[in-house]
C-alpha cells in the first residue's frame, strides 16, 4: 500500500494536471456515482490527509464538492495529454477526469466517493494527525498522545493505526524504529522519547516526498536500514536481520528488526 510519501507525490502529480482547470467531461465508473457529471466543474487542488486524496471542485452553480479516493493496495492516479493514449487498462480505470489539455485516470482505487467539501471530516476526521500536514505543537502532542494512549500495545500496530498518526507504511514503521533503536515487535512503552520519534518520522517521510523514493541510510546502494532486508546483515553491526508480523488480526504487515540494535524489551 502506498504510504503518506507517495500519496503526496500523486496529489501534486494531480495538481500539476488539473489544478484550476475545467472539467470538460467526467467518467465514474463505479455504481454510486454512475450517473455523476462533474463536467464544467473547476478542480480547486489535491488534498491530502495520511494515505486519503481529496480532490475539491467548484461547480458552476458555486457548489463545492470533494472527491475523494483511496489507493488501497494496488491504485493510482495517471495523467496524460489529451489525444495521447489513455493510461492503464481500461477495464481497470475507476475516474476519469478530462481538461482541455489534459486526461486524469484513476486506475484500481480501493474507494471512490464524491461529498460536500464541508464533511471532509466525516471521512477523515477520525484519523490522527499527518505526518506530512501542519506540525504544530498542537498537531504534535495529539500524536504522541495517541500513541502512547495504550503503552503495552506493540509499537508496530500502533504506527500502522491511522487513528494514532496519519501517514506511515511498512517502510516507514521499519527505517523508524531501526533509527530510534527500537523494536517493532515490542510496546510502545520503549519508546524512550515519542516527541522525538514523531519528529524523526516525518522528517523520512518528507525527505521521500522530495527524492521521490526512501534513502535513509543515506547511500544509494543500500538505501534503507531494514525495511525487506530480512537475514541480511545489519548496516551498523552486521547482525541478521529478523522479520515478523504486527497489526490486527486480518491486517497483519510484515516489519524488520535487528536484534542487537533493536533488542526486544
């Protein structure tokens, strides 16, 4: 599933599209909105909240509705010139959205649904704070009450929980903990100083916003420290790394550790 990084770069990938453009024809097919047409609606801007895309429009009779979409697993948002050829499958297209310049397809979302921009917050309002959104001391002591609302509970459910904070994947539940030292698999209680862990956190998530893809470790060739590195050797102290599983029955995520670095608790 893409992660807070990547879901910021397709909502400037969208902005760069759409952003102030009139909609000249739209396509949804998905049942609910079969019948929608959003056609001579101006596209305002790509929002984002964790892994959720909020597309909001202005329709011309002043309307201001928000569409928005989740890449789930396997989903993405394409874009290409009109007159080109449309990208992706067509059997797997879920939106289309067309300019006068430009054709916008969302390929496989996991959700598609079109509200009122003022009830953003019915389906984004119980999420934690965004690790890649507004920071400020309020923003950050929400987050670190969330987490450490429930100390026993094991560090790697509790990051992946986008009720405690918004935003962070596999990848970053693993280059996290492996930074802060601590073990996935063991209770958010071990975390010695959440503020700082949040901090680091997001700092990732930003400096993968601007490459474009994870480079902790700072060398290319190795550019994370345990994120799919299982029984490989530990960067720092050439330790196999381990691998397990954390989240909610159902919802279980593979995550990676080194045991000398990251000794369980």
């Amino acid at each position: 599933m893409p992660e807070g990084d990547a879901v910021r770069r397709t909502a400037d990938r969208l902005d760069r599209a759409l952003a102030g453009q009139v909609l000249t024809s739209t396509d949804f097919r998905v049942p609910q909105l079969a019948t929608t047409d959003l056609a001579g609606a101006t596209v305002e801007r790509t929002a984002t909240h964790g892994k959720h895309l909020l597309t909001r429009l202005t329709t011309p009779a002043g309307e201001r509705l928000t569409l928005h979409t989740h890449l789930k697993m396997e989903g993405s948002w394409r874009t290409a010139a009109v007159g080109e050829r449309r990208p992706g499958p067509a059997a797997d297209a879920r939106v289309v959205l067309e300019t006068d310049r430009v054709v916008a397809v969302g390929l496989r979302l996991g959700l598609v649904e079109l509200l009122a921009t003022a009830d953003e917050h019915t389906v984004v309002g119980h999420l934690g704070p965004d690790l890649l959104g507004p920071w400020s001391g309020d923003d950050r002591a929400e987050a670190v009450a969330r987490l450490v609302a429930r100390p026993d509970r094991v560090l790697g459910e509790a990051l992946l929980d986008q009720t405690v904070v918004a935003g962070i994947g596999t990848i970053w539940l693993a280059e996290s903990c492996f930074v802060a030292g601590v073990c996935p698999v063991g209770p958010v209680s071990a975390v010695r100083d959440p503020g700082r862990f949040l901090d680091r956190a997001r700092q990732m998530l930003q400096s993968a916003m601007r490459t474009g893809r994870p480079l902790t470790t700072g060398d290319r060739r190795n550019p994370v420290w345990a994120y799919r590195r299982h029984r490989q050797p530990c960067l720092r102290c050439r330790t196999p790394l381990e691998a397990g599983t954390v989240g909610e029955p159902g919802r279980e995520r593979t995550t990676y550790w080194c045991p000398h670095c990251q000794p369980r608790p």
